[in-house]
C-alpha cells in the first residue's frame, strides 16, 4: 500500500525535513514523494539555497531577524502552494 504525502503536508515538513529534525520513517515517505515531485523539488532546491545564503550572512555576523526569516518561509510555501495546485489544473 503506497501511502503518498500531499504536497502541502511536505512543505510542512520540509523545514525539520532540511534540519535534520524528522523521525527516518517520515523522512523515509518524504523523500519518496520529493522523488516524484517537482513542485516539491524545486522547494527544496529554493529553500536551501535560501538557507545557504542566511548561513553565510550569519558566518559574517550578520543577524536577520526572524521576522524576515519567517517571511521567506512563508513565501516559499505560498510558491509551493501555487506551483501544485497548477500542476493539477
Ligand atoms: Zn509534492
């Protein structure tokens, strides 16, 4: 019985996903669905190139504030959100 997430529930997860945070089963079914979905995919690749770019700011002190790091966030989800429910048009 394949038992896929949803691309919103991902997205959800993603951020303990990239963190290192998730129990191996649900990363397990993660990973199965980030193999097969695109939308998904590109947020992943998005998110850490943002991470990228946060973990070298903060390699030369600079703080961000969290509000702008939960912008980002929350601008990548709306991105997934929109990108899947276009795929299923
Ligand atoms: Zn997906």
């Amino acid at each position: 019985m394949r038992d896929f997430f949803k691309c919103q529930e991902c997205v959800d997860l993603l951020t303990d996903y990239l963190e290192g945070n998730l129990e191996a089963d649900v990363k397990d079914r993660l990973d199965e669905h980030l193999s097969g979905c695109a939308p998904c995919i590109n947020f992943v690749k998005t998110f850490e190139k943002s991470k990228d770019l946060t973990s070298r700011l903060r390699e030369q002190q600079v703080n961000i504030p969290r509000e702008v790091q939960e912008r980002v966030k929350s601008f990548l989800k709306e991105e997934i959100v929109t990108l899947s429910s276009e795929r299923l048009k």
